[in-house]
C-alpha cells in the first residue's frame, strides 16, 4: 500500500483523494491515487521578473542604510509620457 502524506497535497488533490476512495475503496484508490500522483510533472519554479529584479537590486542597498523610508503600503511606480511616476498608495 502506498503511503500518502494528506498534509502535503492540494485542496484539489485531497478532493480527488476523497472522491477515489468513494467511488473504489481505501486500498485501491490509494494505490491508484499514489501512481497518478507519482506520474505528475514536477513543479516549476516560479520565473523571476528581470525588472523587478533590477528595481529591488537598485532600492535594497538604500533601504537598508536608512537613506530612503519605505512606508507600510509603499508605492506604485509606473509609466508616464517620457518619464517614470512613483506615487504613495492611499
């Protein structure tokens, strides 16, 4: 039998346990649920934005010295006619 860890599966694969084990029984919707699941591909990491990556690469250093405050809430930078807004979130 194999051994499947409830505490480690999605909300969508506990219901898809759950309605296994209704339709074929404990012993062989766990084991068929264990082959499905073994089956899956394995999870991407997430991509990490270039940009975003840049801007936190240029506003770390200042943050953590104290030359700027970044207040709870922060800022939203965006896109103008030939320039770059940054505004305070209300």
């Amino acid at each position: 039998m194999a051994l499947i860890k409830k505490n480690e599966l999605s909300k969508g694969h506990l219901r898809k346990l759950t309605a296994l084990r209704k339709s074929l029984g404990d012993a062989i919707a766990d084991e068929a649920f264990a082959k499905w699941h073994a089956a899956l591909p394995a999870k991407k990491n997430a991509q990490v934005d270039k940009n975003i990556q840049a801007m936190t690469d240029l506003v770390t250093p200042a943050v953590l010295n104290g030359s700027i405050r970044l207040p709870r809430g922060g800022y939203v930078i965006r896109r103008g006619r030939g320039k770059v807004i940054v505004e305070r979130t209300s």
